[in-house]
C-alpha cells in the first residue's frame, strides 16, 4: 500500500497530533467536533497531509493546536497545560487519525466525514488497548463503504493523476480504467502485465489496485 510520507515521520506525527487533540480539547475547551472541524479547514492538516517534516517532527502538538486555533478563530490566548500522567481518549483519537491517515493517504477531511468525534470516543473505550492495526481496519472498512470506490480511483486521485493521463502513461486503455474504477470490469481479473503498468506509474505494488 502507498502511505502519506515515511515510516520514520509516523509516530512522531502521531503524539504530535494526540497532543493537539488533548490540548485544544481539554485545556482550551474547544468541543470535540468542533475542534475536528477547525483541524481539518486549517493549515496544519494540509501540511500534515503532504508530509511536510516541519509539521509532522518539528513542531509539538501544543504548538499545532495554537497554530490551528489561531488560524480558524483567532485565538490569542492560551491556557497552560495540566501536567498528565496517562494518555487521554482526546489524545488517542488524535494519535489514531493520524495513524490511519498516514495509513491510507486519505484526506482528514474524508476521514472525520465518515468518523465522528463521537464515534471515536465511543471506539477509544474498546480499542485503546488493542493494536493500531485493528482501528485500522475498522476504518477502512467504513471509509471505503461510505466512499464506494476503488483502489485504483483512490491511489489515482492520491497521485493526482487524471485518468487520461494515466492511460497516456501505462498504456493500459481509457476506456478499462473507467470500467475499472466504476466496477463494470473486475480488476481481479485483469491481465498482469495491465496490472504492471498501472502500479508502475502509480508507484504502488500490483496487489494494492486489487479489490477485496
């Protein structure tokens, strides 16, 4: 699978952001949701999203939260922080986010579209003890359930790569890949060698355009 930027950078970007969340929620008051939608309008989620090392290692999730904040409501001052001795459920919903974004490459905006701050919280009290990988796959499931779309679309867009453009490239027809991508024509079944040539410039293994 294509991820959002390097390994290296994900558990960084993860406390970075579960920090943000617990910040801008606990200490600044900011309601869950809202807190969501001024995250995924502001800045920061971008940059995060495009893997940009400055926000993803070099700056605190305190700092994230102030610069989001400030952006979106123009907040200019800022409450100081309890001193904390276990990881909080606003703390875990943002380290999960951000996991499952670097997961996926998925848009925050798509990803708390289907994901509520209410259904996090709700999934924090079963799964905060279990491996990432488990919330993972739970989101997967819905995103691509409220999405309905494939894999070559979703890699594709993430590329941002026109499907005329990706056709030019690969070679493959036109035609296939729109039949591809609205499920008229199985994938599964593809040639290998279409297969190739898709994942070659999509820069993706073979096996990640296959359907489940």
């Amino acid at each position: 699978m294509t991820h959002a930027y390097q390994e290296i950078y994900l558990s960084n970007a993860q406390a970075a952001l579960g920090d943000a969340f617990d910040y801008a929620i606990r200490a600044c008051g900011v309601p869950g949701e809202n807190f969501i939608k001024l995250f995924t309008v502001s800045s920061v989620s971008k940059h995060m999203e495009n893997g940009e090392a400055d926000y993803l290692v070099g700056k605190s999730g305190v700092e994230l939260a102030v610069q989001i904040l400030a952006e979106t409501t123009g907040m200019t001052e800022w409450p100081e922080r309890q001193e904390q001795y276990a990881r909080s459920c606003e703390y875990w919903i943002g380290w999960a986010a951000a996991y499952y974004q670097w997961y996926s490459g998925r848009k925050y905006s798509e990803i708390f579209e289907v994901l509520s701050f209410a259904e996090l919280q709700k999934m924090y009290y079963t799964l905060h003890e279990a491996d990432i990988g488990k919330f993972a796959d739970i989101a997967d499931a819905r995103i691509r359930e409220h999405f309905a779309e494939t894999n070559l679309r979703r890699i594709r867009t993430a590329y941002g790569c026109s499907q005329a453009e990706l056709a030019k490239k690969s070679g493959v027809g036109l035609r296939s890949i729109q039949l591809y991508e609205q499920r008229k024509k199985d994938i599964n079944k593809a040639n290998a060698e279409s297969l190739y040539r898709l994942s070659k410039v999509l820069g993706c293994a073979m096996e990640d355009l296959l359907e489940k």
